[in-house]
C-alpha cells in the first residue's frame, strides 16, 4: 500500500501534483493504519484531550453570566419581598424574559462557540499531517506548520462540511417525522407491506444519509489537510474515494460515533464501580477521584478521535494505486 500520499505537505506545495489518488484502503488496513499513527504519535493523545477541555471551557463565560445574572435578579426580588416564597422564583423568570439578558448571553455563547471551532480547526489541521508522517513512518515537526498553513484550507472544508451535516441532519428528521405520520395513519386506517417496506426505507435512509455526509466532510477535511486542496476539489475527490469504497466510509463513521460515545462512558462507568466503596464519603474527599476520572475520559476520546482522524485520513488519500 503507497501511503507516501500521506505526507505531502514534508514535500513541499508542489509535492501533490505527483501523485494520483487511487483505489481507498479497506476498511480494516485503514483502521490498522489509523492505530499505527495515533500509537506513533501518542503525544497528541493529552494535547487533545487539552484541546477538548479548552473547547469546553471556552463556553463557561456565557454560562457563569447567565447564572451571575439570574442569581442577582433572585436576591433583589427576596429583599424587596422577604415574606413571599416566590419572589426569588419570579425575579430569576423575569430577568430571563429580558432581552438584554438573552442578547447578553447569546453573544457570549455564540463568541465561545466560534472559539471552540477555530481551535478545532487549527487542531485539525496540525494534527491530521502528524498522523500522516505517523503512518508513513517518516515523524517530523509538521503539526505547527500545519495548523498555520493549512488552517484557512481547513477551515474552508470544514465549513461546507458544516453545511453538509445541517442538510444531512434536516434530510434525516424530515424522513423521520414523515415515517411516524405515515405508520400512526396506517396503524389506523391499516396498511399492507408495501408501506411497511417504504417506512424501513425511510428510516434506512434516515441513518445512512447523515453517516454519508458526515464521512465524506471528514474526508474533505483530511484531504484539504494533507494535500492542499480547496474545499470544492476536496469534497469532489472525497466524492470519487467514497463512491470506491461507500461502504468503509459509511462503517467508519458509524463505528466511531458508537465509540465516541461508549468509550468515555465505559471509563467513567468502570471508575463508578471501582470507587463504590467509597459512596456516602464527603465531597472533597472524592473531588481527586472524579477530577482523575475525567481527565481518564477527555483522555479516552482524544484517543478514539485520533484513531478516526487517522483512518478517515488513510481512506481519503492513501490507497493501492500510483
């Protein structure tokens, strides 16, 4: 398997044009290669999990005002009412009515939430290199470069992916709530197989569309990563590796959407059950515990989120052909 794809941005600007992208890895030899990189390149394990808290934590403003706020407009309708019970109620309600208050709050949450994605972008696009050189054998310091270099690139993919995920997830609960309307009005009026068989193809298609989307983005990001491209030949080669292979691609997606859910919660599942014995203890005595068994969890999904970084990666460039 020629995985030098992979590594194009060590090669300099013009390195992309000398190779052809050919037929996408299987399934499996691009979850191997993924594992091989994030293995090679653990260091980016805790820099992730560091990214992911920095993500989260770039909301907490908007949350600490809003409460900051709610609190006040509580402790003001208690003094000015001491004897009714619902005055902290009313105050807090009425506070939250306020369109200042909302405004307030929306900005400071929508200003978090643009930092959280220009961080995921510029984590994406130093990382995805770095796994590259990881799978090719060949480490070197590409995760710098590559977040201030293919940072507007990445950027670009990432937002028509964007798009692609609304329109996916709009597809999906369009097919959704048309299947519910269609199975209550037949379980009324009776319905033969023939709808049976068009609401499992609705639902069917409810699933599979928004996977596709989502792993053909995911694709266009690691191709705009590694090989330069713009956000429109990015998705139209990921568009020709998916049709190739739709079904690792659509695999992939679901695989790692299951485990980036399991995988934290199993950690946190098992740690709840190793420090049963410890139940009914102060809080301060177990704020250690949970504090490590957080960091266990961001760990954790930093891990599997370079593992899917990595095997998107391997099927949206590497391949068996020149």
């Amino acid at each position: 398997m020629d995985i030098r794809i992979l590594s194009l941005r060590s090669e300099g600007k013009k390195a992309a044009g000398r190779y052809r992208p050919g037929v996408p890895p299987t399934l499996f030899a691009a979850l191997g290669l993924g594992f091989r990189a994030v293995t090679r390149e653990g260091w980016l394990v805790p820099v992730g999990a560091l990214v992911a808290a920095a993500r989260r934590a770039a909301l907490w403003p908007a949350w600490a005002v809003l409460w900051a706020l709610l609190a006040r407009a509580a402790l003001r309708a208690f003094a000015a009412r001491p004897f009714d019970s619902d005055a902290p109620l009313e105050g807090a309600l009425a506070a939250l009515a306020s369109p200042r208050l909302v405004g307030l709050f929306a900005g400071l949450w929508l200003a978090g939430a643009l930092l959280g994605a220009a961080l995921r972008v510029a984590w994406l696009a130093g990382s995805l290199p770095t796994l590259a050189g990881g799978m090719a054998g060949a480490p070197g310091p590409r995760f710098a470069a590559g977040a201030v270099y293919g940072f507007p690139r990445v950027l670009a993919a990432a937002a028509l992916g964007l798009l692609a995920d609304l329109a996916g997830g709009l597809f999906s609960w369009t097919l959704a709530l048309a299947s519910l309307r269609v199975t209550a009005r037949a379980a009324g009026e009776g319905g033969g197989a023939l709808v049976a068989a068009a609401v499992a193809l609705a639902l069917t298609l409810a699933i599979a569309v928004p996977l596709a989307l989502g792993a053909l983005s995911d694709a266009a990001v690691a191709r705009a990563a590694l090989r330069d491209e713009g956000p429109g030949a990015a998705f139209a080669g990921s568009t020709v590796r998916f049709l190739s292979r739709p079904g690792s691609f659509v695999l992939a997606a679901a695989g790692f959407a299951l485990a980036a859910v399991i995988a934290p919660a199993s950690v946190e599942a098992f740690a709840g059950a190793a420090s049963g014995f410890a139940r009914g203890a102060d809080p301060i005595v177990l704020l250690g515990p949970n504090l490590v068994v957080a960091v266990l969890a961001l760990l954790v999904a930093a891990a599997v989120d370079l593992w899917r970084l990595g095997t998107f990666a391997a099927l949206a460039c590497g391949g068996d052909g020149p």
